[in-house]
C-alpha cells in the first residue's frame, strides 16, 4: 500500500489500471528514467496464459503515446527466465537490444518498436 501511494505521487510514474468491467484484470507502469520509460506489467494470476498479456502492453504503450508524449524509447527489462513475459513483450512489438544483470540474474532489455 505504501508503494502504491508512492508511485502514485511520482511524477515520473505513470500507472494504468487495467479493467475489464468491473473485473481487474492487472496493472501497466511506465517509469521515467532519463530519457526512457521503463514499461512494468503485473497480471491477475488468473489471466496468465490467455494471451491478454501482449494486448494489455500494446494498448497501455499507446495510451501513454497519445497522452503523454513519448520519450526516446519505451523499454522493459526482463529476466531471462520469465518466458511469458518474454513471448508478450515480443508480441506486443518489444526487441531485445542487449543483455543486463537485474537482481543478480540474467535479463534483456526489451525495446518498444512502436
């Protein structure tokens, strides 16, 4: 709750709630860092696997292309061993540019081809 607040108040966060009817379905936050915004997504557990994942990531991309402008690059990074983020984020149009450590594992950084 405290780190809701928090991101909430961050003016370089942006945070979508992401619905369906009243139904959440999960979250997208897109995190300012220099001149990049870092895409995060969090799923309702009961969606993994029905493929929403990539739509979820390209519409709130958009959404944050249509109002608040677009920095040089929209990115995730990833751990390697996430594969169905991997598969969404590549689905929904991301690219690996270059490996990284993220909490001493593996990852990639992904970038938005939009």
């Amino acid at each position: 709750e405290q780190w809701f607040r928090g991101k909430m108040n961050d003016r370089k966060s942006f945070l979508w709630i992401v619905q369906s009817g009243k139904e959440k379905i999960g979250y997208v936050r897109h995190d300012i860092n220099g001149d990049k915004a870092v895409n995060s997504v969090l799923l309702n557990p009961q969606y993994y696997g029905m493929g929403v994942g990539a739509a979820v990531i390209r519409k709130a991309d958009e959404h944050y292309v249509k109002t608040k402008g677009v920095p040089p690059t929209i990115c995730a990074e990833i751990q390697d061993h996430h594969a169905a983020s991997i598969k969404a984020f590549r689905t929904a149009g991301y690219r690996l540019t270059h490996p990284i450590v993220k909490n001493g594992k593996k990852a990639g950084v992904y970038q938005w081809q939009g």
